[in-house]
C-alpha cells in the first residue's frame, strides 16, 4: 500500500510537472506570436511610412516645378503683360478708330478718316517704355521659356479662339513665338529700319490672346499646387 501511495505522488509530481512545462511552453509562445504580430505591425507600418514618403517626395518635385514655372515665368510675363498692356491704354486714347501701331510705324502717312496720325513727345515717350518692356519680355521668354515646354497653349500652333480669329495673324507659329516677332518687328519699324510692305507684316500685330491665357495658366498652376499640398498632407495621416 505504502509503495502504491509513492507511486501515486511520483505520478502526481511528475503530471505537474508536465503541465508546468506545457505552461511555460504555451506562454513562450504567445509571447512570440505576440512579438511577431508587433514587428509585423511595424513592419507594415514602416513600409506603409516608408511608401508615403516617397510619393511625398515625388508629389513635392512636382509641386516644386509648378511653382518654378509660375514665379520664374508666368508670373513675371504677366507683371510685362499688363503694364505694357496699361501704357498702351494711355497711347491709343486719341488715335483714331482702326489704328493698328505696328502698321502705322510701316507707313505713318496713311490716313484715318481722311485725317493723318503725328505721334507727339509723350506718344514717343510711351512707345519707348513700352518698347523696354517688350525688351525684357523677350529676354524673359529666352531666359525661362523652356518652363512651358510642356504647355501646349504656348509652344503647339497658335489657333486664336472665336473672339481673336478675326485678326490675320501670321500662320504656323506658337504664341510665343508669335509674340516674340511682333516685339522685333514693332521696334524695328519704330526705329525705321522697317517701312512700308504692310501686307508682309501685318501678321505680326500683337497677340491679344496671349493676356487671357497667362491669366487662365496661372490660375490652373496655383490650382495644381493646392492640389499637391493636399495631397501631401493627405499622406501625413
């Protein structure tokens, strides 16, 4: 009896044993699971962290050349366009209905209601500063042009729209290049050293057109960076 009592306790003892065993067992394992969910999590999380970074990255180089483009270029030919645009306001206040400057400095005898044209000391002055500004329009357009490369409004064929078609404006040209041939052109006129053959370059007058599509450009850039921003800060959640 004695020695099946020992046996029992042996059992006993060794039963507990196996169990403190298969304890331990079972909670090194729950805390590996628990550990590899933890690294899985912050793996995910690190590659999640890891992957908007680098489309900030990319959102921000693209937010970057938008803002290259508006304040290297758009912005500074809109600043030329509209005081070249208010001088010339103030020069044409008493020229006659029809007058066109560029075919006017071709050939300055030619009428206007059966009346002449004679540019005064302050239509001269005028014209001057606005020849300074076409200047360094031009330099502008030679300097950071290339920031529009991608802008097909300003470097494919000009097509004028409905409310500019009426004007004969050369063929075959960008706006910008447009533009450019109508600063040379006018000045050389101005200084004489073009005169007559109108009809050669009477499509070379200024583009009306290219004041609203500046305008339309920079209001699409400011939108593409809003939109960038939000983005980035869309990543950052």
């Amino acid at each position: 009896m004695f020695l099946k009592i020992l046996e029992l306790e042996e059992v006993k003892s060794w039963d507990a044993g196996i169990l403190a065993a298969i304890i331990a067992l079972l909670g090194t394992l729950l805390v590996n699971i628990a550990t590899n969910i933890v690294t899985i999590i912050q793996n995910k999380k690190a590659r999640k962290d890891n992957n908007n970074k680098i489309k900030r990255l990319d959102i921000d180089a693209e937010k970057k050349l938008y803002v290259k483009k508006l304040n290297n270029f758009y912005i500074p030919l809109r600043h030329y366009l509209e005081n070249s645009k208010t001088l010339f306001k103030i020069f044409l206040k008493d020229k006659p209905t029809g007058f066109r400057t560029l075919t006017y400095l071709l050939k300055p005898n030619q009428k206007y209601n059966h009346h002449k044209v004679k540019l005064d000391k302050n239509d001269k002055a005028l014209l001057d500063r606005i020849f300074k500004i076409g200047l360094d329009m031009e330099k502008l357009i030679l300097k950071n042009g290339y920031l529009a490369g991608d802008d097909p409004e300003f470097v494919e064929n000009y097509i004028p729209k409905k409310e500019y078609s009426h004007i004969p404006y050369e063929k075959d040209m960008t706006l910008l290049s447009l533009l450019i041939s109508h600063l040379t052109v006018i000045r050389m006129a101005y200084k004489a050293d073009l005169s007559g053959q109108m009809g050669k370059f009477k499509g070379f007058v200024f583009p009306n057109e290219i004041n609203p599509r500046v305008e339309e450009k920079i209001k699409e850039l400011q939108g593409l960076i809003s939109e960038c921003e939000t983005k980035m800060n869309s990543l950052l959640k």
